[in-house]
C-alpha cells in the first residue's frame, strides 16, 4: 500500500476520511492501484461488498489494477504509514517510489516500444522520468484531435513485483465528443467541501475531460470549469447538495454521454498504433499486414474496423476483418476510378495511399460544379469505394468526383440489374 500514497502526511488524511466513511457503515474500499493516491477522492467506500467488487469489475474494463478491500485493512496499513512518518520528523521521502536502480536495457526497450506505438516525445520523457523516480505504477495520457471531438489515450505502465522491469500490455482509446481545450488550458474541478489550503477552495486540474467528469461526478458539491488557469476558467458544471444545478448548453452532450472505449493489446511496441487506434474508435477501416493467425502462426494482410453498432464481448466492440486480397478491395483501383487530384502526383499518391491504410481522413483537392475544391475522404471498404465529406462534415456524393467512363460503366451496370430484376418478376408471374 506504500507505493500506492504521494506522501507520509496524506496517510493521516486519508486515515480520517476512511474513518468518517466507517462510522456511515461504509465497510469496503475500491481504489485504482494505476496510478499514486493523490486524495479522498481517489478512493470509492461501499457498504456491500459486491456491489463494491461490481464497481472494481466495471473499471477494469479501462484499467488493470484497481482492487476492491475491505476498509479495516486500508485503515490499519494507513496507521502504520502515519507512525512511520511521524518517528521521521522532517523525512521528505516520497511512499510512491521504490529504493531500487533503474535497469537502462529496460528503458531503452520501453522507449522502442512506445516510439513503435507513436506516443508523443512529450510523454516518452514523462515515461522515463517515472522510471527514474521508480514509481510503482503510473498512467500516460495523450489526446488525439477526432473529426468530431477527441480521442483520449490512457497507457498504463505497472512495475514487476519481483524486479525493477516495468511493462505494459494494452492501452484504451475514448472518443467523447467535447470540443478539444485550446493550447494551454486544462480543466479544473473545484471542491469546496475539502478544508481550504492556505485560505484558498481546493481543486483539481486535468488535461482529459473524463477524468475530470469522473471525480466531478463523485462531488456533493462541486464546480467543473474550463481555462488557461482557475482563475480565468468557465463555468462547465455545477453540482449541489448531490444535485446538478447547471450544465452549460455546450458541454450537455458532453457530460451526459459516456464516451466510446475500446482495449488495445500491445506485444513488444507491436500492434495498433495510438493514431490507428484513434482512427478505429472513430469508425474508419485501418490496413494492417502483420496480423497473425492463432491456429496457424500464418501472418496475413486484412483490413479491419470495429464493430460500433454491435454489443460488446468481455469489455471491447467486435474486430471485423476484410482480408487482403481475398475480399476484393483494391486501394489503387478504387482510387482511380475518382477525380482527385494529389493522384497525379506519384510522391502525393504513395503519401495519400498510406494515410487512407492508417485509417486517416485526409483532405484532396477535387473539383465541383467547375471549381476547386477541398474535402475530406476515407475508405469505405466493406462497399469497395471512397467516403466524402465537406469541411463541415456532411457526407458529399461519391458521384460528383468519379471519372466519367466510371460512371458510363456504372450506368451500364445498374441498367443490367434492372433488366436482370424485371425478367426474374416476370418469371415468377409478379
């Protein structure tokens, strides 16, 4: 449990928030052994310890970690935890970490792995400071900007219990809707009902707007805001004596639907990259030609996309797979049966062939009505063709941009079927 808190001074505080829960007939903890307790709000009490276990059960879908415990046990281990600090007057020393060397052959595999995947510069570093420090367990977050909203990345990184190795296996990809923070702002979840810090309301930053719903939610009363600082932040949400009083118009959809989430197993830096993955839980189709057969070690070449409108099976949306070639989809062919002009150049081409097999939407340049113009495309591949989209989303039709002896072929085609459809009534005597 030591690795687990930030500080030997949070053990009292925790310890009294445990104990004021226990007096309620609270008997059971649930908290996410991911990530270093920070407050009485990383912690969730329950009175039954199913429903307790149910809770645990629900967020391991998201994380790996988090453990359901009886209450008693979390109050003694923060007993002991509050002793030791206090026969250690003016010990600084951080419970988070471990007193061990970091192994460098580790870290330079990590590092692989996560430049394999695409994750940021910015939290590669994050990644090797928190070796360094030898956090026990810790949480990389990246944000991927969505046609529609964000993607939020969440990486979880846990130590070995038996060396100084640290790994990861999986990552999770939420698309929710909110419309990305500018450059620089966070958003802040202010808590009222915690004593004041040097006369000032307590709070809470985030960078990712589920993390902040999740503990604004758990609030009796509380405010969820939106800025470059607390002081400059907007007005989100409100919530009083348990009750919401206030969500504003634009952030509704936001805070009352549950993003979409979607597991990503990783072996080695091998699998769904982090754009991919963005690209998937937005629905578009991703190439992947490294796919391996289970049964027979074969590895083969499919395209796949999630299955968004079907149920989930143990946490995850159906991988639907089109084999290549053997479902017919042909990216070069279908390409060229369309007016675009990027086509023309072979540098442009390969460039544009790569992004539509990452699953991007990329923007061409394509004419209409006699004028130039920029739209989005991306692959439909269950129906062998091309997606459009102007820059405000709705979808354009594919028949504006195909080539004319297409759509002469195309034409042709339908007026086949027809004469095919019409002979089949007759024969049936319809």
């Amino acid at each position: 449990m030591s690795g687990l808190i930030k500080s030997p001074e949070l053990a009292a505080e925790l310890l009294e928030y445990l104990t004021g829960r226990a007096n309620e007939g609270h008997q059971w903890v649930v908290y996410d052994t991911d990530r270093p307790i920070s407050g009485w709000f990383d912690l969730h009490c329950f009175t039954d310890r199913d429903e307790a276990a149910g809770f645990a059960r629900e967020y391991q879908q998201i994380w790996s970690w988090h453990e359901a415990v009886p209450i008693g046990d979390l109050r003694f281990n923060l007993k002991q935890m509050e002793g030791a600090s206090r026969a250690m007057p003016g010990s600084k020393e951080n419970l988070t970490l471990k007193n061990n060397v970091m192994n460098l052959n580790n870290l330079e595999d990590r590092k692989a792995d996560m430049t394999a995947l695409g994750v940021s510069n910015k939290n590669i570093a994050l990644m090797e400071e928190n070796m360094k420090n030898g956090l026990t367990a810790f949480v990389l977050k990246e944000v991927v900007p969505a046609t529609r909203g964000q993607v939020e990345i969440s990486i979880p990184f846990k130590q070995s219990g038996q060396s100084e190795f640290y790994y990861f296996n999986k990552f999770t990809a939420a698309h929710n809707k909110a419309k990305p923070l500018e450059e620089g702002h966070k958003y802040f979840v202010v808590m009222p009902d915690l004593p004041k810090k040097e006369g000032k309301t307590q709070y809470k930053s985030f960078e990712h707007v589920t993390d902040s719903i999740a503990l604004f939610n758990e609030l009796k009363n509380g405010e969820l805001k939106s800025g470059k600082d607390l002081a400059a932040s907007g007005r989100l949400a409100l919530m009083e004596e348990g009750k919401l009083n206030y969500v504003s118009k634009d952030f509704r959809a936001t805070l009352f639907t549950k993003p979409l989430e979607q597991n990503f197993w990783t072996d080695k830096g091998k699998g769904f990259t982090v754009e991919q993955a963005a690209n998937l839980i937005q629905g578009r189709s991703v190439h992947k030609d490294d796919l391996v057969n289970v049964s027979t070690g074969e590895i083969y070449k499919a395209w796949v996309r999630l299955d968004l409108e079907g149920g989930k099976e143990n946490g995850n949306f159906k991988l639907n797979q089109f084999h290549d070639p053997q479902y017919g989809f042909d990216l070069g062919k279908v390409l060229d049966n369309y007016k675009i002009k990027e086509l023309e150049d072979p540098a442009k081409r390969e460039t544009l062939e790569a992004r539509l097999r990452n699953g991007d939407r990329p923007v061409v340049s394509v004419e209409k009505d006699g004028q130039q113009e920029k739209v989005f495309i991306e692959t439909a591949v269950r129906y062998s063709k091309l997606n459009f989209f102007a820059h405000d989303g709705k979808m354009e039709k594919r028949e504006l941009f195909q080539k004319p002896e297409v759509q002469v072929e195309l034409a042709a085609e339908k007026g086949k079927d027809k004469a095919k459809a019409q002979n089949t009534e007759q024969g049936l005597g319809v």
